[in-house]
C-alpha cells in the first residue's frame, strides 16, 4: 500500500512544530529515589552483562522504578516522502499507573518532545482508550494500568537520501502514581535507514496498537437528546456506559453521577449561552460483559445563561 | 536540526479546560467552616479570620507531591504568592487531608516540610478529610480564596502550568488577590486544580 505523507499523516497546517526549548532542569524533574535505582540498574547491568552475549534484556519497572519505556520504529527503514509509526511503550510496575491526555481531575498525561532532522515531520499522539479511575474523595481520572502504547506518524521528506540513516530523539516526561506520585523522565533514540523500498509486514506493533485505538461509534441504536443543559444518550442494549470527557469538551457539572445502567444523563454547565459540545469517549459494556470504547462528538446548543446576581 | 515538538498535552488548551468529575464549591458558595491545629499545636479557625475581615486562602498540601515540591521546593510560588499579599492582611492557611498511612500523612514529616520548605504560614492537619472533602479539594495543590465575608471568591489551579516541572506564567491566586485589593471583578474565579490527588482516607 502506498501512503503519500499527506494521507498519513493529515493536514500539515495540523502538525505542531515549536522553535527550540532550552533545557528543563532535567535532574530535578526525576525522583531522587528512581535516580538512585537507575544508577543502580546501570550498575547491575554493567556488571551482569560484562562478557555477555550482545542480547539486550528489556528492563523490568520496580517499585523504585514503575515506569520503562521503549520506542521502536515501525517499519524498521523508510523510503523517501512516506511514513514510518513511531510505537512509544511504556510497562508499568503492578499498581502504578499513567494518566490519559483527556480531562482529569488529578495527574499529568505523558509529554514527548520529538528531536527530528530538517523536513520531516511529526503526526499527533494517538492515545488508546484509557479506564475509569475514581480515587477517594470522589477524584475522578482516566488511566492506564500494566502497558500503555501510543503511537505516532513520522513523515520522510521526498527528498530524503536513500542508503543514509536517520537518528530521532524523543524526551519523554511522566507521572505515574500508585498511593505516591513519582514524576520520571528519559531520553530515547530510534535510527531508521532511509531505502528506496521499503516493506511492512502484518500485523506489527504498530497496526496491533492502531487497531487498539477508539473509532467513531458504528451504525448502532444509540439514542441522543439535548434536554435543557442535560446531554441524554441511552443504549437499550447496554449494560452500563461510561463517558470520558475530551479537553474540547464542555464543562459537566458531575460525571461521578450521571448515568445508571443502559442511560447516561450528562449535565452541563451554560457558558455564554450554549451548553456543550459532547466530546469525549463513551465505553459501551454490553450485555454479555464485553465493552468497547468509542469517540462521540456532538454539537452544543443554544441555552440561556442563569441571570446573575439576584 | 530542527527540534519539533509533539506536544501530547497542549499547553494553549489549559485556560478552558475543566476538572474532569465535580467542580464542588462555586464562587459565591458559603466557605465551610472549619478549625484545625496546625504542625506546632496552635488551632486555627476559619470564622476568627473572617471576623476580623480579613481575606483567607486556603492550599491543600502534602509535602511529598512532586506538584508541591514544584511550588514550594524548586519554585517559590506561594511564598512569593503569599509574600505579595501579607501586607494587605490576606491570612493563608496550608491544609494537609493526607490519612494516616498515605503519602504525606504525618506531624513529624510536615514539621520537616515546614523548616525545609521555609513555610511561613501554618500547616493545617485534616487527616480524617473532613475539611477536604467539605471543600471538595481534589488535588494537591488545589487553591480556594474565601472573601471576609465567608464567600468563595476563587476555587481552583495556583497557575496554568499543569506539569510537574514548570510553574505557569499565570498565576491566578495572584491575580484574583490583586482584583480583590483593587476592588475589581476576578477575570478567572473558577480554574481546573491539578496535582497529585489527595490522598484521602479510603
């Protein structure tokens, strides 16, 4: 299959581009604890593998170390003017987790600065769904537990030299949190060798992650009503359903509430005389136990502001 | 080499963004009641302060968050804050809703805190959450200022920078300060807080 990177990777006007950030105080945003565990890793490693065969041995996250991320490049080599996925994977130590980059009431979702060579160009992050954390005190966030994966396009310049290798840093922030908050903090390369011809075999990390991330909501009897500020969505074949309200979406009075069973009555708040948009995911567990997690998007609509004062 | 960011989380989207589950005290809501002693004993009750009509702000705190570590270890941020209004008489009052056991929890940690963070205001110890979840604090720091007259003035973020790392370039404790003293309307009276969730008793 041919991709041009403008199918792949969208419109350009989307793509985020920044000049030059100066360094962030890169020892103080990393525990001291992790940091003494990842000296003490290097160390261990150092002397476990010292005559070792060249076979790397994925670090395992600890207590002292919960979050280890990798990146790969998918597929390993790139022709000119077409694109590869980047497939950022973070494993986490049991109980910890990484907060999703939609709205939560607590936390900070992964942050990756891309170091990329002149003329190419970056996608956004595709996120997959993430599941509903509700923490005591009602604290509601959207996290991730055991792996999370996220990938992202990179797009080849056309005139992108064949036979020569492309080396793209990525500097990679996170909280994780388990009944403590542990910011971390790494840097990662990937080289890829730029071919004229290039084939991708499938499945690979890179589809299996893209087939994980939630899509529109197929043809299927869900049935919407703006009532008031009130957003209705009912399922009749549902069992429950959750919604995950994206950064462009409204603001709600109270998600924790909002929904029983088959119906979910989300409640706005009026912002200069609209309620709304709906924006978010919605995760349908079916009946039979199963569920699947969807993107929704409806539109505001027109409702008068409360009078003020009075 | 041009460095392109890829930003996950954009930062422009952060004035509008909202708090994920409930918003809890809205501007104008009566301020609940409280006394609590703080980390030297004394005890410290919200109605004595709007008495005297001063203006309070109230932080919720636990020493070992990295977002208050942010503003009170490698930033500044609320003794600045604080240092900006003392003058006019405005009171601030760190609470700690950290329970037994939980991160943060503890007198002799948030003793610690207070010599090694150089606090100049008291610490609040709340470990049953009573006053916590009265207010609805989420986070650590999550912010209220409470008019001398027992109303909400302001609930929500110190400023608009939610990572771990960086402080804002605004901030809105600040800012909601200054247009109380100069008799103004706050631009920005409700804010998502962000932080480390509060570590509440389960």
């Amino acid at each position: 299959m041919k991709n041009t990177i403008n199918k792949s990777l969208g419109n350009p006007s989307e793509w985020r581009s920044r000049p030059p950030k100066p360094i962030l105080t890169a020892m103080s945003d990393i525990h001291p604890k992790s940091l003494l565990a990842m000296t003490a890793l290097l160390i261990g490693t150092a002397i476990l593998c010292a005559g070792c065969s060249a076979q790397k041995k994925p670090q395992q996250p600890t207590d002292s170390n919960p979050v280890v991320v990798t990146v790969e490049a998918v597929p390993d080599a790139v022709a000119p003017g077409e694109s590869v996925t980047l497939v950022y994977r973070f494993v986490l130590a049991a109980d910890w987790h990484l907060y999703w980059a939609g709205r939560n009431d607590s936390g900070f979702p992964p942050l990756i600065d891309l170091e990329l060579p002149d003329g190419w160009l970056a996608g956004g992050l595709q996120w997959p769904a993430p599941e509903r954390h509700v923490s005591p005190g009602d604290i509601l966030d959207h996290v991730y537990f055991g792996e999370l994966v996220l990938i992202q396009k990179i797009g080849a310049p056309k005139d992108a030299q064949a036979g020569r290798k492309v080396a793209i840093k990525a500097d990679v922030q996170w909280l994780a949190c388990k009944d403590m908050c542990v910011p971390g903090r790494t840097g990662l390369s990937v080289e890829i060798p730029v071919k004229t011809q290039v084939v991708a075999t499938e499945p690979n990390p890179a589809s299996k992650a893209a087939a994980r991330l939630p899509g529109p909501l197929p043809d299927r009897t869900l049935e919407t009503e703006w009532e008031g500020a009130t957003f209705h969505i009912h399922d009749p074949r549902a069992r429950r359903l959750i919604f995950m309200p994206t950064e462009d979406c409204g603001q709600l009075v109270d998600l924790l509430n909002d929904g029983q069973g088959d119906r979910l009555a989300l409640r706005f708040k009026p912002r200069g005389g609209t309620v709304g948009p709906v924006r978010g995911l919605l995760t349908i567990e079916n009946e039979g136990g199963d569920s699947f997690t969807y993107t929704i998007q409806f539109p505001a609509t027109v409702f008068p502001d409360a009078p003020s004062g009075g | 080499m041009i460095r392109k960011s890829l930003a996950v989380f954009s930062l422009c989207t952060i004035l509008l963004i909202a708090s994920a589950a409930l918003a809890g005290l809205e501007p104008g809501d009566a301020a609940p009641a409280f006394t609590l002693i703080d980390t030297e004993g004394a005890e410290y009750s919200l109605q004595t302060y709007l008495d005297d009509g001063k203006i309070v702000v109230l932080e919720w705190f636990n020493p070992d968050c990295p977002f208050i570590k942010k503003h009170h270890l490698n930033h500044k941020t609320m003794n600045e804050t604080f240092a900006a209004a003392k003058d006019e008489g405005v009171v601030w009052l760190a609470i700690n809703s950290s329970a037994k056991g939980k991160e943060g929890h503890g007198l002799k940690r948030n003793q610690r805190a207070v010599k090694e963070y150089e606090i100049p205001f008291p610490v609040l110890i709340d470990e049953s959450g009573e006053v916590g979840r009265a207010y609805g604090a989420k986070t650590t720091p999550h912010m209220f200022i409470i008019n001398p007259d027992g109303t909400v003035a302001y609930n929500g973020a110190i400023d608009n920078d939610r990572s771990a790392a960086k402080v804002g370039e605004t901030n809105y404790v600040a800012a909601a300060l200054m247009a109380l003293r100069e008799g103004k309307k706050i631009v920005m009276p409700e804010t998502p807080a962000y932080g480390c969730s509060i570590k509440y008793e389960n």
